[in-house]
C-alpha cells in the first residue's frame, strides 16, 4: 500500500510539472512512480497518453494509467512469489511455444503470399461445384426478381408500369432513363438474391415472391411496388453455381494453401536432410 500513496503523492503535486514535461526535454528520465525496484519514467508516462489533450483530462488520464501499472506490478510481483518453480517452468514453456508458432505462421505466410497460385479457371470452378453439390445446399431461400418502388405523385404511373411489364429490352431501356425519379428499383433479374433482403423493401407476403409470377403490384401510402419474379429457389435445394461461386474460390484456395504449405514443410526437412542439418539417430 505504501507504494500506492506515493504513486499519488507524485501525481497530485507534480502534476504542473507533469504538463511542461513536452518542454523540458532534459525532464524526461524523471521518475513518476516506484513498485519496488522497477520505476515509471515521465517519459513512458507521456507516450502512453493521448496527444493534444487538456490538462484535467490528462490529470485523469495519468492518474489512471499510473494506478494501472502499478496495480499489475504488485500483483505480478505477489504472483512470482507464490507460485511454484514447476508453475513458472510451464508459463515460460508456454509463452516460448507461442512465440515460435507466431514466428513459423509469420514465416508461412509470407511464403504463401509469395509463391500461392489465386487464378481459378471456370473449367475448374464448375468441376468442384458438380463434384461437391451435395454440399452446397441452401439454408435460405433465393429469387431471381425485377422490381420498382415509385412514389405516388409521380407522373405517368400508367405508363411506367408498362414498360415494366413489357419483355421488350427497349422498354426497360426507356425505363432505366427514368430512374433518378425512382425510389428504389432492381431490373437485373439475371442474378439470384437472398429472398429476405427483398422483404426489407417490398411489401409483399414471402408466400407471395415464392412464386414465380409474371407480374405483382401493391399500392400504399407510400408509393406503388411492381414486381416480377423470374425463377426461386427454396431451402434445402441445391445452391447455384453463380451463387456459390465466391465460397467455392475460397475453399479451392484454402485447399491450395493447405497443400503448398505442405510441400513446404517437406521441402524444408529434405534440405535439412542433404545438408546435415538434420539427423535422426
């Protein structure tokens, strides 16, 4: 506790000296607090606090950070002393097999970021997917859809809904000319779309987009909401490629990493090996 007190006695009546310290570079080496033998510096004070901060709020702040190390210090200190040699053996075993795992996956990495081929044909694309199908089940449902959100006072409803109806590329073509006056709108109805991000923003039952329809209208307070839904998907069919695809590149690639980084474990003992660096007796 003796440690404590002084450590706030150095606080609260240095501290106008503790502000100036940017300003006195020779102050640096002055001590702000003692746990025992080791010593808080000013200087490591003032790297641990934020820069351009008010006084009170670094008074705060230091007052915090100098508790802080000292709370860790004497608790460290208690840990030392009343833990066995068998215990600090284990620690010590321990923080020295971290260490060298980070130091080898570093090492991996980098030798991977190096040498890992991330060019995946769609030959090969689609012969993981027909091989793994069975794997690629949805657990959600997908539709491919058009729709349109268009406020109530805007001008020709009547037209605009024809040529959202239409099949014609024209028409659409004459329909996205408008879509700065739309309040939201997907025409692309070539990709699939997870069916709840669609009931975010349409008022439609999802019995409803569950169907594939030529056409389905809603009007409310808010707007009038056409939509068309080409093709759906259910739970627990088989996802499409198009869908799919980004998972399927990272498992081939997850795959590829796993495989290059065992040639490189391999390589290493071979070398090892011929040159003598490595023996088993």
């Amino acid at each position: 506790m003796k440690y404590i007190v002084v450590i706030f006695c150095v606080v609260l009546f240095g501290s106008c000296d503790l502000f100036k310290i940017q300003e006195k570079e020779n102050s640096t080496s002055e001590i702000v607090a003692i746990v025992n033998t080791e010593k808080l510096f000013k200087k490591d004070l003032i790297n641990a606090l934020p820069k351009n901060i008010n006084k009170n709020d670094s008074l705060v702040l230091a007052q915090s950070y100098i508790r802080d190390w000292a709370t860790k210090r004497l608790l460290l200190n208690k840990a030392k002393n009343n833990s066995s040699l068998e215990t600090v053996n284990q620690i010590d075993n321990l923080v020295k097999d971290y260490k060298e795992s980070l130091l080898i996956n570093n090492y991996k990495e980098q030798l991977v970021k190096q040498k890992l081929d991330t060019i995946i044909s769609e030959e090969e694309l689609k012969q993981y997917y027909l091989l793994n199908k069975e794997n690629f089940k949805l657990n959600e449902e997908l539709i491919k859809i058009r729709f349109l959100h268009v406020d109530n006072t805007i001008k020709d409803i009547d037209q605009i809904t024809s040529l959202f109806k239409s099949d014609d590329i024209n028409d659409l073509e004459e329909l996205e000319k408008q879509e700065l006056s739309f309040k939201f709108h997907q025409f692309n109805d070539s990709v699939w779309t997870q069916l709840d991000n669609i009931l975010l923003k349409l008022p439609f039952s999802k019995e409803k987009l569950l169907k594939k329809t030529k056409f389905i209208h809603k009007q409310d307070s808010i707007g009038l909401y056409l939509a068309t839904i080409k093709n759906v998907l259910k739970r627990n069919s088989i996802a499409p490629l198009s869908y799919i695809t980004p998972t399927i590149k990272q498992m081939i690639l997850h795959k590829r990493k796993i495989e290059l980084i065992r040639e490189i474990e391999k390589t290493i003992v071979k070398d090892a090996t011929q040159n003598n660096n490595f023996k088993i007796y």
